[in-house]
C-alpha cells in the first residue's frame, strides 16, 4: 500500500516553503527536493488565499465594513505566509536603487529595509486591500483564492524562463522546472478561474478573463526588469512576481467591475 505522506509530499512540501503552517512532520523521510514540488505551488496559493477569504467573510459576518474586512484578510495572507513574499517584493524595490547589477544583489541581500521599499510595500498593500474592497463581497472571497494559485504559478514560470542571477539561494535551488511541470502549475493556476466562470455569484467570464490578462502582464514586467537589471531571478524577484502579479489581478479585477456596476 502507497504511504499517503509519499502521495501528499509535494502539496506539503509545497505549503512548507510558501507558508508558516507546522506541516513539516507529514513529509516522508527522507523529504523530496523542493523542484519535485513546483507544480503545486498553486495549491499552496489556494490556502493562502483561502485563508484571506475566510477572515473577509467572517469579518463581514460580524458587522465589519468591507474595508476593514479586507484589511484583515490581506493581514491574515501575510501571517500565514511569513510576509514572504512581500519581503522579497521590499528587497527588489531597494536593490533597483543600485548603479550596477553586482551593487543591486548586494543590496538586495540587505536585511534592512529601504525607502524604496517601504514604499513599494505600502503602494502595493494599499492596492490590495482597496481593491478587494471595491469588489462585491463574494467576488472579493473567490477573487482572493483565485490569485492566491494563479499568482503562485507565475513563480513557477519565472524558474523556467529567467536565469538564476546567483550562484546560490532560493533562485538557483529550486532549479529550473520542465515546460510540463510549468504547463501544469498554469492549469492549476487557472482552474479557480474556471470554476468562477460557471458561477453565477461570482464575476462574469470576461473579468476573469482580464484579471489573468492583468496578473501575466504584471508578472512577465517583472520578469523583463529583473533580466535586465540583474541578469536573471533570485529568490526576492519570485517574491515580486507573485505581489505584482496578484495586486494587478485585483486592480484589473475592480476596475471592470465597479466600471459594470
């Protein structure tokens, strides 16, 4: 009979690595490498976000506005996932302060945080939370499952098309994922999107179809300065793909709904 902590590894290795969940004793031994679970990443997005949607719809249970809901479903996202993310998003805003591509990894592995990325961190938590505040409330709690997978496999397509910029870290150790394991990390991306399309409380097809459209290009800019400015990605330019694909998603999200509403 197969060991069910062999047949969970990846989602669980997967949940490791992108939250602070104590999951790690369900691995089996020994633990596989983090590259084997890539294509659940998504899945991984899928709690966090899950996560969020249920503080929004208990805060909004209790009799709270939707902008503190919201306020306290982005806070819940970044508890359980260690502000991971959003720290690797604060370090790529700091280290484009440098001249040169050696001096921006330098200061990228800075503890302390900068102007820029303060400001960045600001800018993007404003975004978030207003945003999901300006969507209905049922929107908002699918919204926020959806773009937790869909943002979290753009993570997954940045190891495959972006060079590691170091010779160690999160970047190089997670290797580079085979187009299929990318392919599949995408389709899981998407699959919440599927599932809103066909429900009627949701949001109609066409503004899922934009929030992809907006989560893609918000990523793949990302990409496209990271190669540029420093030759590839590093474990804080995944960080920055998941934030900016994610916050793009909910501001494309908003705009075509308030504009239907």
């Amino acid at each position: 009979m197969a060991d069910p902590r062999r047949l969970l590894a990846a989602p669980v290795l997967a949940l490791c690595w992108l939250t602070r969940l104590p999951v790690g004793r369900f691995l089996p031994d020994p633990a596989p490498q983090l590259q084997s679970a890539l294509w659940a990443f998504p899945l991984a997005g899928m709690v966090v976000g899950g996560a969020g949607a249920l503080v929004l719809g208990l805060a909004l249970w209790l009799g709270l506005t939707l902008l503190i809901a919201a306020l306290l479903a982005v806070a819940a996202q970044i508890w359980l996932t260690g502000g991971l993310h959003e720290d690797g998003l604060a370090d790529l805003a700091d280290g484009m302060g440098g001249a040169t591509r050696d001096r921006r990894l330098e200061i990228m592995r800075d503890s302390r945080i900068g102007s820029y990325g303060v400001l960045a961190l600001g800018l993007t938590s404003a975004l978030r939370v207003a945003a999901l505040a300006a969507l209905p409330p049922v929107s908002a709690m699918i919204a926020l499952v959806a773009l937790g997978a869909l943002s979290r496999a753009g993570i997954v397509a940045a190891l495959r098309w972006l060079e590691p910029a170091r010779g160690d870290g999160l970047g190089r150790g997670a290797g580079r994922p085979p187009a299929g394991v990318v392919a599949a990390a995408i389709c899981l991306g998407l699959m919440p999107f599927f599932a809103a399309s066909v429900c009627p409380v949701a949001f109609p097809p066409l503004a899922g179809m934009i929030a992809v459209l907006g989560c893609f290009c918000g990523q793949i800019l990302i990409g496209i300065k990271a190669k540029r400015a420093l030759g590839g990605q590093t474990g804080d330019v995944l960080g920055a793909v998941q934030q900016i694909g994610e916050v793009s998603a909910l501001v494309a999200l908003a705009a075509i709904l308030v504009e239907k509403a």
